[in-house]
C-alpha cells in the first residue's frame, strides 16, 4: 500500500494557538473529525507522479501527539482514488497509524484498508472522509475468584468515506476501523485536509476553471473554539489550487468547522 501524506489546511481545538501537547483525556480530545470536497467547476485533474487522470486522495488528519509508545506518532484517516494502476493497486479507504520518530511507514500491524470502486471526478462531485474514535470497557473475570471483574478501556478508530453526484450518493459509503495503538483517542486535538495528491509527495493538478468548497468540521462535547495552527504534519502531498476564502463557526452541539472554497 503507497503511504499517503497530507496536505496543510490546519486547524487546532484549543485556545493556545500554535500548541500541539497531547490532551490528557477523552473529554478534552476530538471524538471525530471530518474533510469533505464538494466539486462547483471541474475541468480535469491529473496526478504527474502517477501518470494517470483521476488519481488523488482526500485526506482526513490528524495532529502530531506525542504516543503511548513515547514516539510521536499521528494518523491519517484517508481515501485514496488510482483508477487502473499498473502496480495492480485499487482505490482504497485507510486508517494509517505512523510513527514520526522511527520514520516508518505503516504495516500490518498498524494501518488497516478496504477497497472502494473508482471514483470519477466532475462539477457535481463531492467527497467526505471522516475520521471516528470509540471506546468500549473490556472486563474479565479474574482467576480463580468470581469477583471482582478486571475491565479496562479498549479503543477503536475508524474512516469513513462517501461519494455523491449531483447529490445522490455513489453506491454506498465505506468504512474500516482498526486498534488505536498509538493512542490518538485520548491526544487528538487537531484536522487537517482537503483533496490532494494520491501519495509520495505528489500533486493534485486541477485544469482551470475548477472550483471547489472543502469544509473540515471537528467534535467532542463542549468543543466551542477554533484557532490557527502554525504546526503542521510532516506531510507534503498538494494541489495546484488557491485559496480563495475562508470561514470559521462553531454550533452548540459541540461542532466547530472551518469551510475554505480553492479554485485557479
């Protein structure tokens, strides 16, 4: 499986501008975030690292934390699109857990995919990608006694990904979920992302006119700020797009968004 890297359209859950330290609960820590594209104008796209029209990922990302592991760690929840690949590679949807200290990209034993079909870009496309923790309390009886009961926190993360045209939804959505082995379910305090490259610092080439609105929305409970991040993931996959406005809100439910539109 390539490595997908992010792009940089960043923002932070927390009052301290520029601050990645981990939270140190759930309560303080995002319980989801989400990037979705939505097409206006589209006149092509093409990927030169891959040689192929219609190859590009919308990335969900998260913040670098410091992990469980005592590395620093961060998780990309990421769809990416390669229409036939001569690697025999399919369009896939990924939680991608990486340790930035040991430079190693995910295995086995740390990212999880499923396959989607290929998606085809046009003026009536839109694209989301969401990324999800859980948390469920795992208990086992304890030798020999039949009382008390041994429980401890057991927690999940999962992408999303779903496709419409023209305001009908493609097919289905899809999802994959995998073990948080990093720990970001108790340290995610950023998202970042919109459509890019599909991976190894490659670009998303968009022909003019193409316009586009990516919106990045972020929750947990009482979440009511959202704030500028000069911290950025180690990531460089891109587009050739602009920016062309941008806006913040937060709702009472505990979502804060920020909506960005991108054109040439």
């Amino acid at each position: 499986m390539r490595r997908a890297q992010a792009d940089a359209t960043l923002y932070e859950a927390s009052n301290a501008i520029g601050n990645i330290a981990p939270a140190t609960s759930r309560a303080t820590s995002l319980w989801e975030g989400y990037v979705d594209v939505v097409f206006f104008k589209f006149s092509g796209e093409t990927d030169p690292g891959f040689l192929v029209n219609n190859s590009w990922s919308i990335q969900a990302n998260t913040n670098n934390f410091a992990g469980k592991n005592g590395d620093f760690d961060w998780v990309q929840f990421v769809f990416t699109n390669i229409p036939p690949d001569p690697e025999g590679e399919l369009p896939s949807l990924c939680v991608m857990q990486e340790d930035i200290t040991l430079g190693i990209s995910p295995n086995a034993n740390q990212n999880q995919c499923v396959n989607a079909p290929v998606q085809t870009l046009s003026s009536n496309f839109a694209g989301y990608v969401s990324g999800i923790t859980s948390v469920s309390l795992v208990c086992k009886e304890v030798p020999f006694f039949h009382w008390p009961y041994a429980c401890a926190p057991t927690y999940n993360l999962t992408a999303i990904f779903t496709a419409w045209n023209g305001g009908e939804v493609v097919g289905a959505s899809w999802a994959v979920t995998a073990p948080d082995i990093f720990g970001l379910s108790t340290r995610w305090n950023e998202i970042s992302g919109t459509i890019v490259g599909t991976s190894q610092r490659t670009q998303a080439q968009f022909t003019s006119p193409t316009l586009i609105v990516s919106n990045t929305g972020a929750y947990r409970p009482g979440l009511n700020n959202v704030s500028f991040s000069n911290n950025r993931p180690p990531t460089s996959e891109t587009n050739n797009l602009t920016f062309k406005s941008e806006s913040t809100y937060c709702v009472s439910t505990g979502w804060c968004y920020l909506i960005t539109s991108l054109g040439n």
